[in-house]
C-alpha cells in the first residue's frame, strides 16, 4: 500500500461531517465466495497481472478471500462507503498499513477513487480489475461506471517539444481568461506567473470601470469591465473576447508552478485533444497541505480548451463549460494552487460566499472550519527537469 493511499484514506476517515448520515449497513455476503475467487484466481493466471483491484467491499468477506487466496498479489479496494471501512479496517488493521500488500482506497469521490490508483501506478494494463458480487443494484452501478471509466482512460507522457529539441518550437496560440473583483487579494503575484509565450491575458473586471491599477506582466493584458450579473454570463464575455486558438480559464487566487508553466505547453500538442481537466490543490491549513476528502481533491477543473463557437458557460453558480466534445484529458500531476483559503480572511470568504448565493438565486454556501488535509508532498507535481506532464487520456468527455 503506497504511502498516498494510505495517509489519504486515513485523513479522509478521520474527519466527518457533523450532520453525517447515519452509517449505511454493509449487505451481507453472497454464498459464490469460492465461485468468485476461484474465477479471480483464472483471470488473474491469464492476464499475468499482479495486483487486483476489487471494486465495493461489501462486508468484507470477498476481500478476505482473496488476500488469502492470493498472498503474493497486491489487493486494493475501492469503496465510497466511510463507515464501511472504518469497521473493515478495525476488525482487520493490516489493511490500514502502508508496508503490506493489501489496501484500501476510500473516498466518496469517484475522482478520487481514479486519480489514487492513476498515482500508484496501477492501470487497466498491469491489475485484474473484479466487481464485488454481493453489492446491491445500486451500488454495482456506481462502481460500475468507475470501472468503465479506469477501463477507457489511457495513461500518456504529453512530451514539452521545446524541452527535448535545439530547434525552436512556436508556442501554441493561447489567450489566458480571468473574471476579477478590484479587491481580490495579491494580483501582482497572479499576474507575475504567467510566461511571454501567451498571446493574450483577458480580464472582465466586476465593475463600473476599469480599475486604474497596473501590474507586472509578461503577456499583454487585455481589460473590460462589466459589474457581475452571474458568473456564466461574465466568463461568455471574456470567453467572446478571446482571440487564441485555445483558451485556458484561471481565477485570481489561482497559480501554475513555475515548473508546469515550463510544460504546460504538451498539454495542446497531444493529437485530437478537445480539452484538459486539472486537479485543483486548495491548500489548507497553510500551503504545506492541501484539502482532500469528500470532493475536495481532485476537485476537477476543465480550464484549458479549443476556442470553439460551441463552447459556451452555463449556470449562474459554479458555472459548467458545455459544448466540449471529443478527446479529453485528465492531467495528473499539473494541479491549479489554489490560495483562496490563504489570502483571504474569513470575513472576505464569507462575502465571497454570500455572492455566490445572490448569483446562485436560491443556492447556500456554508464555509467549514476544518477538512481533512494531507502533506502537499503526497501528491504528484511536475517537474520541468523530467520534461513531459503526466495524464489520462478519455476519447470523450466524461462531463
């Protein structure tokens, strides 16, 4: 069990929320143990592979049978059910520590789920991949659609041409896109990260007028002012004032490292891609950690696509981009940084709150004190001295 896996799941299983559900009961076992370990045992004797990934836990019973069957074997579970494991992993600990073979990855987020077994190296290619049998009709869909989703999502090395060769290679032709309040925290800092190879920096601010402020930038800035009627609307008007064939969407507490700028070109090189998908690291509680658990990470964000007619935002809240279709991708180690729970107090996330209700007409935000958090370290961050991004490749867009 890699280290990942192991502080994830531990972090994830020691918090709860303090309206949780009541625990949902484990279904009991079906009587095809032997039936189903014994066509594991075939499956994985002609496939040659050596580890097992046995989606849903049930009440445990399956995931016994085949460690013991299996004792050479790496056995990883992945189950959404939190109070499930926790009862799994008090009646069996060896499953709870990172130096054993058998593990458990837990986590309601199905991206979570995938994003874990993409980062320990586990793949459709390398692992016999077993649904639970004794899960219910419910259940057995949900981790259907997760093993169909592992199953279509292809591991690639999106290569930085620029980084490998001496001969010059032309950037691609990419307009950055920001909505910005006047007010939002450190702007010189997100407005110092971005490289000279950007053909354009569009910013629709939230007001009457432009502000009359000037920053430090290598790309040249665009600026447009427009007060905030709700959020899809004021990303169509920056998304109309575009001009790059490809279009990258950040927010102003949002960073790329120095490092994933120096790749970030690889990311539009890989043939037929529509669009990439980017896990956002929210730190917390200082920039040494980050938020995970219950949706938090990977959090993903589809940030970086072609500028099509058809591609448009909709929603007044948490706005969604439609009209993406084809190749898409799921970087892996090229996360957004995301400052917002660093750089603003308190009061100034709850105002930021409470707008989002006031666009959302309905909608209710509630900002937590605690989340669970793991060690930044953990999780993958490019390097540019390796020269490539890492990624999962979808032929179609799983949104």
């Amino acid at each position: 069990m890699s280290t990942l896996t192991t502080e994830y799941t531990n972090a994830v299983l020691a918090f709860a929320f303090k309206d949780n559900d009541a625990p949902k009961p484990a279904p009991s076992a079906s009587d095809d143990i032997l039936a189903f370990v014994d066509r594991t045992l075939k499956i994985v004797a002609k496939s040659c592979s050596e580890k097992v990934v046995l989606f849903g836990l049930g009440n445990g019973e399956h995931a016994l049978a085949l460690a013991e069957a299996l004792p050479a074997s790496t056995i990883i579970i992945c189950e959404t059910n939190l109070d499930a494991i926790r009862g799994f992993l008090q009646d069996n600990p060896a499953w709870a520590e990172s130096d054993g073979n058998t593990s458990v990855i837990g986590d309601i987020s199905l991206w979570a789920q995938l994003y874990l077994l993409a980062l320990d190296g586990v793949t459709p290619d390398n692992a016999t991949l077993v649904l639970n049998p004794s899960l219910t009709d419910e259940d057995r869909k949900h981790f259907q659609s997760l093993q169909r989703l592992f199953m279509s999502a292809k591991p690639h090395q999106a290569i930085n041409s620029s980084y490998l060769s001496h001969v010059g290679v032309q950037a691609p032709d990419l307009s950055v896109g920001v909505i910005l309040n006047p007010n939002e925290p450190e702007l010189d800092t997100f407005f110092s990260q971005f490289p000279d190879w950007i053909k354009e920096i569009v910013v629709v601010w939230d007001s009457e007028e432009i502000p009359d402020k000037e920053f430090s930038c290598a790309a040249p800035i665009t600026n447009m002012a427009h007060p905030l009627d709700d959020f899809a609307s004021q990303r169509n008007r920056m998304l109309d004032a575009c001009s790059g064939d490809w279009v990258l969407s950040l927010d102003g507490d949002e960073m790329f490292s120095e490092d994933v700028w120096g790749l970030f070109t690889a990311c539009m090189l890989v043939k037929r891609l529509e669009a990439c998908y980017f896990p956002r690291m929210t730190f917390y509680p200082d920039e040494s950690g980050c938020k995970v658990g219950y949706g938090l990470w990977p959090d993903l964000q589809l940030r970086l696509f072609r500028n099509r007619e058809t591609v448009r935002y909709e929603r007044p809240v948490h706005e969604r981009l439609a009209g993406i279709e084809g190749r898409t991708a799921l970087l892996l180690d090229a996360p957004i940084l995301h400052y917002s729970r660093l750089r603003k107090t308190p009061e100034k996330l709850a105002a930021k709150l409470k707008r989002f209700d006031e666009a959302g007409e309905g909608v209710h935000h509630v900002l937590n004190e605690d989340y669970p958090s793991i060690s930044r370290q953990l999780l993958a961050e490019a390097s540019f001295i390796m020269g490539s991004l890492q990624m999962l490749l979808l032929e179609n867009n799983p949104a």
